[in-house]
C-alpha cells in the first residue's frame, strides 16, 4: 500500500527537466532562474514550462536563462530578452497591453453577452401569456377533449 502511496505522489507531482549540467553553483541565481522558467512557456510543448519540458528546444532556454542571469540581468531584463527572441507567446502570462487587451477582455466580454442574451431570452418567457383553451379553434378544443378523454 505504501508502495502505491509513493508512486500516486510521484505521478502527481510536476517533475522538472532541469539536468544537473545546468544547475547553477549559486543556489540564489538558480532559485531565480528556477522561478523565472516556470513563467515561461516552451515553445515545442506549449502547455509546459521550459522548467518541466524535455524539449531541446526548452533546455535551451533554460541555459539562456541561466547564462542570462550570470551576466548580470534582472528578472525583467530576462524576460524581456526572451520576448525579444521568442515574441510573448513565450510567456504563459503576457503582460495586458496592446492588443493583448482584446484576448485579455474577450472572456468576459462574452460572458457579458450571454449573460445579457440569457437574461432577454427569460424576461421574454416571463412576459408571454400563457395560452388557454380560449386561444384554440373549435376544432383543435374538441381533439384536445378527445385526447385527454373528457
């Protein structure tokens, strides 16, 4: 039982990619670099952070990041090499400017307007008369009669 305790925790658990050639001396600098790579996004695998991703391509950016960090750069300055280099696209949170207001605002734009469309829909509902046995011809009231056996 134990046993399978330790695998389910394993497999829950994101596993980082980092190998031990890229790990920094410095334990603050990769703390930094650990923390900056989980915000940025691989480019092969697109839902991992290059922190998790196998890619080539990731470890990469991870020794960019690093290489980065040892000449001097702040966080931001990182980022925004990266950016430079890869677009915001690298980003898994870009910043909310330009057009990124138009992806940042379409969510609830759109909740908005179903929330408006959903509440036209119900007041219409709510106005509408019920019908009667009055509104039907002689007709349809003698079949709704044989119908329901009266």
């Amino acid at each position: 039982m134990r046993r399978l305790i330790l695998i389910l925790a394993l497999l829950a658990t994101p596993l980082a990619a980092v190998e031990p050639d890229e790990v920094l001396d410095d334990p603050v600098l990769e703390q930094r670099a650990r923390a900056i790579s989980e915000d940025l996004r691989c480019m092969v695998c697109q839902n991992e952070s290059i922190d998790e991703s196998n890619a080539p391509l990731a470890r990469d950016m991870r020794l960019l990041v690093r290489e980065r960090l040892v000449a001097g750069d702040t966080d931001d300055e990182v980022r925004a090499f990266v950016v430079e280099r890869y677009g915001e696209f690298a980003l898994f949170s870009p910043p909310v400017t330009g057009a990124n207001w138009i992806l940042w605002g379409a969510g609830p734009a759109m909740m908005l307007i179903a929330a408006l469309i959903a509440g036209l829909y119900l007041r219409g509902r709510s106005r509408a008369r019920p019908t009667s046995d009055e509104d039907l011809s002689s007709e349809e009231q003698a079949r709704l009669k044989a119908l329901l056996g009266d």
